[in-house]
C-alpha cells in the first residue's frame, strides 16, 4: 500500500511539472517562434519540451503570463495570433531586429500591463485603438521607425505610468487625452517630428516626474502650469522652437536634477510663467 501511494505521488507530480498550456496559446507560441527566426535565436525553444521549459517564458496557471526574449536575436514581423495570448501580462522583445507593423489584434491582449517592443525596426502607426489596453501601466516603444500621429485613444489608458515613444517618425500634435492620464510618471516623446504648443493640459499631469520633449518641432511659450508639476525631476526641452528666458525653472521645481533648454531659452527677458498660450 505503502509503495502505491508513492507510485500515485510521483505521477501526480510528473502530471503538474508537464502541465501543458491551452492549444490556442501553445499555437500563438509556435507563430511566434516560426515567425521571429525561432531557429536563430541566441537562446531558442526546444519544442520537444513542455511548453513551461521554454526560455523567457512566465506561466502561472497554465498560463503564459510574460514574454521576456531581450537581446535574443529575434528578426521577422510579429504575427497577428499572438494575440491568442489572452492572459499574457508582459510583453518584452526590446533589443532584437523585429520589422513590420505592430498587429491589430494587438490591442485584444487586454490583460496586458507591459509593452517593451523598444529598440527594433518597427515600423507603421501606433494602432488607434491602443487605450483598448486599459490595464497598461507601461507602454515603451522607442528606437524603432514607427510614424502616423499619437493615437486619441491613449487617453483611455488611465493606469499608465511610463509612455516612451522617443526616437521614432511621429508626427503631428500632442492629443488632448494625454491630459487623461493622471498616473503618468514618465512622458518621453524625444526625437520625433512632433509639432505644436505644449498645451495647458499638461499641468493635470501631477504625479509625472520625466518630461523629456527635445528634439521635435514644439513651438510658442511653455504654459505657465509647468511650475505645477512639483514632482518633476527630469525636464528636457531643447532643439524645439520655444520663445522666452525660461531659466526659473529650474528654481521653481524643487526635485529637478536633468534640466535643458536651448540657449536662448536662458537667455533675453524673463518668462512670468503665466498662463499665456
């Protein structure tokens, strides 16, 4: 008797260590792996082995619940049924050679708390529908070659808290949602083609700490309600178009620790920092 429940112990623990994930996740894997040069990568799938065997995968459940294939040489597009995924919380290819448009079927993945696509070749517009992702805390896409205008919709993503779309193509104006998102912490548009007056919206942002705007085509006055942002301790504005002497504040924020401006935005008549547009 003894010796049967060992027998009936050890199947059991062999059953939970090869648990299997669903077959429509296990198929999105396999897209993905077919996809993005599975074969080649610096740390590649043995598909022999249980899917919870497979390098940079998180499951809980029975569920894939994060992606991490950093630096692994990943080249290729992404596939739409990734979005098959529907449990996946994180999502990190950054640092690979990934081309293409991001998916459509992106914005499904709503479970999703963490985009890092930063650092390939992706190219297209952001989907218009991204504020589908509502539990997104996080949103990094920069260095890639992404154009089109900031999505509307990003003002749907109230929980997020770091948006990084530095170092691509975008073009246009900053969209008024963006003063919807009141847990921000992180706004880095740097090295785009972004254009337009900084509106006064921004000053509802109260819990961001980076500002980072330089290296776009931002012109007129900064809106006096910058001096609201207590909390900033990173504001980077130069290579824009901005006119007045802006030096106080550096003085006016009490935690600033990275301030730049262009030359002549410290130099010439003081800015009030009103409210003038």
């Amino acid at each position: 008797m003894k010796t049967l429940k060992i027998t009936l112990f050890l199947c059991l623990v062999s059953v939970f260590s090869f648990a299997q994930v669903s077959q429509n996740q296990k198929i999105a894997l396999l897209d993905l792996y077919e996809a993005t040069g599975g074969e080649s990568w610096n740390q590649s799938w043995d598909l022999e082995q249980s899917v919870s065997e497979w390098y940079g995968l998180t499951l809980e459940n029975d569920n894939v619940v994060a992606i991490n294939l950093s630096f692994n040489s990943l080249t290729g597009s992404l596939p739409e049924s990734i979005s098959n995924l529907t449990h996946l919380k994180v999502l990190n290819l950054s640092f690979n050679k990934l081309e293409g448009q991001l998916p459509n079927s992106l914005v499904d993945m709503i479970s999703l708390e963490e985009i890092k696509l930063f650092s390939n070749s992706l190219n297209g517009a952001i989907p218009k529908n991204i504020g589908a992702l509502t539990n997104l805390k996080s949103l990094e896409l920069f260095n890639n070659d992404l154009f089109g205008e900031i999505p509307a919709s990003i003002g749907n993503l109230s929980k997020l808290e770091n948006l990084n779309l530095s170092s691509n193509l975008l073009m246009g104006k900053l969209p008024a949602s963006m003063a919807n998102l009141k847990s921000l912490k992180i706004l880095s548009l740097f090295d785009n083609n972004l254009m337009g007056t900084i509106p006064k919206s921004i000053g509802q942002l109260q819990q961001l700490e980076e500002l980072v705007l330089s290296n776009n085509a931002f012109y007129g006055t900064l809106p006096g309600v910058l001096v609201e942002l207590q909390g900033l301790k990173t504001l980077l504005l130069s290579n824009n178009q901005f006119k007045g002497n802006y030096a106080v504040l550096k003085d006016v924020l009490p935690h600033i620790v990275d301030f730049d401006l262009d030359a002549a935005n410290m130099e010439g008549t003081l800015a009030t920092l009103d409210d003038e547009d």
